[in-house]
C-alpha cells in the first residue's frame, strides 16, 4: 500500500495580515499532481488544515475542491483527523457526503467511523479510534487519535497536581494507556498505522506553532507509541523531522509553507511517501514541496544599503522583514522608497548602534523627561518620529485631561 503523509496546511492562515491563500492555493494544485504521479492508496492528513476555528469560506472552499480531486472518483481514500487549530465538528460536517468520494475524517478521540464503502474502498471494522481499511485487496488497522486535549480526554490534569513534572507524567500516561488500549486491534496480516496530532518531547518546533502544551503538561515521550505500530503520522510540529526515541517510526511532516519570521531561510518544507506491507519494513521516499514565496530576513548595516537591496530585490517575490544598522531614526521618506521599490516588505525595523557604555545609557534615560522617553521609545519601535499631536493628546491623556472638542457647538 502506498501511503502521503502530511499535515498542518493551516488554509486562510495570513502573515502578519498579508494573504496567503495565493500560495496555499498553488501548493495544493502542486499536491494533486503529486498524488496523481506517486500513484498515492492513501492520503493522510494529521490535523490543522485550517488556521482557525472559524475558516474564511474561501479557504475551506480550497480544502473541500482539493479532497475531491484527491479522490478521483473514489479511486483513492483520504483520511483526514481534526488538529489543535481545527474545529471538531466542523471539520467533519460533510463526513456523510464524502464517503463515496472516499473520505474518511474524524474529529475527536474515539470518533466512530462507520463501516461501508468509501469511493472504490472499504472500510471494514471500526470503533472508537480505529479502522480496518481494505484498498487493493491489502488491509490496514489505524488508530486514529485527532488532537488529544485535556478535555477531549476528559481528564483534569490539574485536580491533586503540583508540579509540572506530575502533569506531565498524568498527559503521557493518559496518552500511554489510550494508545494501548487501541493497539489490540493491530494484526500480523495488516499493516498497522497511528494518525495524531500531538507534541512530542525531543521534537524541534520552527516557531510558527501555537502552544498546545501548558507548561509541559501536554508533552508526552515518543515511547507512549505501541512497538507494534510500523508507522506513527503526526501533525502539530511545522518542521519535518523524526520523533526521538521511535526507532525512526514516528515522523512529523511538517507545514506545507513557512508560516512565520523564523522560519526565514529555513530549511526545505516535505511530505513522506511510504510503501507499506503487512509484517515488513517500510520503504519511505521524502518528497520535497516548492517555496512558493520565501520569507526573507534582510540584515543592513544601512539605510542606503536596504534601499540599494530593495532595488536589486524589486522583482523577485518574497517576503521581507528588513533590519537596518543606525545612529539615528528612519525617515518617513526612506520607509516608502524602500516600499515603492520592493513589494510585501513586511516589517523595516532599525537596530540601534551606541558607542557609550550601559552607565552612560542609564545616567542619559535618568535626565531624560518622559516626552523625551517616549519619543526615543516610538522611534526604537517604528523607525520614525512619533506625530506632535499623537505626544500631545498621550500628555493630555497622562495629566487627566480631556481632548479639546474642536466641534462647533450648536
């Protein structure tokens, strides 16, 4: 069985209020041609396609447009579990629908899937977080655990707790005892899968993650996952990598884009492709996706030189946040030359240059006034001299005064 495994696509999530649903959009017009080449059985999706709770239409109009073209007609099966950043019940609203097109979706641990046909497949045992699949005359139990969180498991991690060392052996021994009680439903003649969102210890986050730990309460050990799984699909981690301590079964795939400032000139984005057969070592290919857009990071140790890169840079497509060497502010006029000439710039910001020593910075803020202050402050934080009347009215605002009605009164 042929097995894609990826995960955190985060359709309708923007950068910094810039869209992105341009590349999300190419990305996955770049995917069903993937599948289509591979010769995909099976697509797995662990968790977050969606950025929010609440999608704009037009990124889950991307998603559903995207599973049907997956399926070609039921030609392949889709299996899709809900993440962190997904709504449960939302997510799996058309699952009805979807059966003929062979898609499958749960949304929370110990979902029930029901048995029948899914486009030209079969689905022919499930409970609550497992499935037998049959595709091609070749069968496969996965356990199916969607983001595991405290109240999903319906356990309060807290009551009787102290320490976070307590909370944390709580999560994972909640996690070990869930992944065991499923694993009875791994066989000899079948291939035998995990498919959840979830974070696991040792794992290298890129930052454009949000938290779903709670002071490491919700981190579990890589070995809560059952030896009897030959392969372990995570979602949650937006960089591909292997989980510690697997015995190189549990893999994050990783997020499709780069998603945040730190992943600027960060390394290649991937999915996996397995070929899996009942009681033997999988064989895996990584595949690696385009960078539609990159994220840039632009250190200049000037403002002529930013503005002489924004002209070399002008037609290339990037994201761009811009660090500029200074003595003194960034002029209004230079901020919108370096933005006329170079497109999505998304941040310029200065870093300030200082000869004097830490006690001539201190006995220089001590003399300072607080206007003074301020205005150093605003100029730190936005590269240019706050308005006069902004000062004025936070003066006003400081001293207890009301802002001066300049309306004419009747």
């Amino acid at each position: 069985m042929r097995i894609l495994h990826t995960a955190d696509w985060h359709l309708g999530k923007n950068l910094e209020g810039r869209s992105r649903m341009e590349e999300q959009q190419q990305f996955l017009d770049d995917f069903v041609r993937l599948v289509e080449e591979k010769a995909v059985d099976l697509v797995v999706v662990a968790g977050d396609v969606y950025d929010s709770s609440n999608p704009p239409a037009q990124a889950e109009k991307m998603f559903y447009d995207t599973l049907k073209r997956i399926s070609g007609d039921g030609e392949r099966i889709t299996l899709v579990i809900a993440g962190n950043h997904d709504n449960p019940q939302r997510l799996v609203a058309a699952g009805p629908l979807a059966m003929e097109h062979g898609i499958i979706m749960a949304g929370l641990p110990k979902t029930v899937i029901p048995t029948g046909q899914y486009g030209k497949h079969s689905v022919l045992d499930s409970g609550e977080g497992f499935i037998e699949l049959e595709i091609n005359q070749e069968r496969a139990v996965i356990l199916l655990v969607p983001y595991p969180s405290e109240k999903r498991l319906n356990e309060v991690l807290y009551k009787d707790m102290d320490s976070d060392e307590e909370r944390l052996i709580s999560y994972g021994d909640r996690i070990r005892s869930l992944m065991d009680t499923l694993k009875v439903h791994f066989r000899a003649d079948t291939i035998n899968m995990i498919v959840t969102h979830l974070f696991a210890m040792g794992s290298v986050e890129s930052g454009s993650e949000r938290g779903i730990q709670l002071g490491g309460s919700y981190i579990i050990d890589g070995s809560c996952f059952p030896v009897e799984a030959q392969y372990i699909a995570l979602g949650h981690v937006h960089k591909p990598q292997v989980v510690p301590g697997t015995g190189r079964r549990a893999y994050y795939s990783g997020a499709p884009l780069h998603y945040h400032k730190n992943e600027a000139n960060a390394g290649k984005k991937k999915c996996y492709i397995l070929d899996i057969k009942a009681g033997q070592p999988l064989v895996m290919e990584e595949v690696e996706f385009k960078i539609y857009k990159p994220i840039e990071k632009w250190p200049c140790k000037s403002i002529s030189e930013a503005i002489d890169k924004c002209e070399e840079n002008k037609d290339k497509s990037s994201w761009v946040y811009i660090e500029i060497e200074t003595e003194d502010y960034i002029k209004d006029e230079e901020m919108k030359q370096m933005r006329a000439l170079k497109e999505d710039i998304i941040e310029i910001y200065p870093i300030y240059k200082s000869n004097t020593s830490e006690e001539d910075e201190l006995a220089k803020i001590s003399e300072k006034s607080f206007v003074e202050l301020f205005k150093d402050f605003f100029v730190q934080q936005k590269g240019t001299k706050a308005d006069e009347e902004f000062v004025d009215l936070l003066m006003n605002v400081m001293d207890g005064e009301e802002p001066e009605d300049e309306t004419p009164k009747a």
